[in-house]
C-alpha cells in the first residue's frame, strides 16, 4: 500500500516527543527555586497542524521515555488526548491506547526516530520514521519525512494525513490561500 493509502486510513496519530516533537536538545535552565529544570524547543508549525488534526477527529497522543512538563504543556496546546511519559516500554502503553480509543490498528500512525519507537512503529497501520530518525528506524518505516524532528516532521506528516483524506483544501481556503 501506498503512503497516501496509508495516511488516508489514519484516525489516531502517536508519536515519540524527543527527536519527533523535538530536535532531540535537552536544556536544563535555573527554575525560580535555583534548582535546574529540564526544558526543550518545539516546532510552531508542527503544533499548529496537530490542532488541524483536532478539527477533523483525527486524534493526536505522545508516548515518551522521558517525563518533562514542558512536553505536557505542548501536548495540552497542541490538543493532545494521549500523553503518556516516562515509558521506555511503549507497547503497554498502545495497547492502553488502542482499547480507549477503539480503533484498530491499521489505523494509527505512529511517529519515530529511535530504537524505542521501532517495536510501535511495527504494530501500527502507518509507521513514519523523521528525516533524522536512526537508519535502523528508516530502515522499518513505511515512509520517512523529508524534515528532521523537531524542524516540521510532524508538519509534514499532519500535511499528508490531511491531504490524502482531502481535506487540505479546506485548511487552505480557512486561511485564504485561494
């Protein structure tokens, strides 16, 4: 099947955060107790388009080995429904997933860069490596963005989800692009 087949059948998209959402980056800066907090960079544009995503049902989650509350409060702005951190063991957690969202899963994608991320992206529909995803991980996807983590990934994965479920139009004429 093709990757447009593939993005058309999305209803549910999941992702990893760090290297996805993310370039990977982890900044520790002084919170207001003087004790170091971690914090990293998200992507406009890649948020935007999970909020897009919201509009037509399509649901967004993360599943993430590290607990960060910068990365909970960009899954609340982006319209998130599942955030699940501090899990290196994902497959509980898609499961979990899979059986509250009731949807089967050939048709979920799922949003990797690291050997973490392999064993979901092999139990979902549509697995989606990030341009700078471990050649191990491209090796199993089924499509790789061109845009690194964190650069518009997930912009781009959002783009083609929307587009071959024809709906971009629609996004394109809300903004007046023609």
């Amino acid at each position: 099947m093709d990757r447009d087949a593939l993005a058309a059948r999305v209803k549910l998209l999941l992702m990893d955060c760090d290297g996805v959402m993310t370039d990977c980056n982890l900044y520790n800066v002084p919170g207001p107790d003087g004790r170091m907090v971690e914090t990293k960079g998200f992507n406009a544009q890649d948020g935007i388009s999970l909020q897009w995503l919201s509009w037509y049902g399509i649901e967004t989650g993360m599943i993430s080995g590290r607990v960060s509350p910068a990365a909970e409060e960009r899954a609340r702005q982006c319209k998130m429904k599942y955030v699940y951190q501090g899990h290196i063991e994902k497959i509980p957690i898609l499961e979990e997933i899979l059986a509250e969202a009731k949807v089967d899963p050939a048709e979920v994608a799922f949003i990797g860069d690291d050997l973490t991320d392999i064993v979901v992206m092999r139990r979902v529909g549509f697995g989606i490596a990030v341009g700078n995803a471990r050649p191990e991980v491209k090796q199993v996807a089924q499509w790789t963005t061109e845009a690194a983590g964190g650069a518009g990934a997930v912009r781009e994965v959002a783009e083609l989800i929307l587009k071959a479920k024809g709906l971009w139009a629609e996004i394109l004429k809300k903004y007046e692009v023609y």
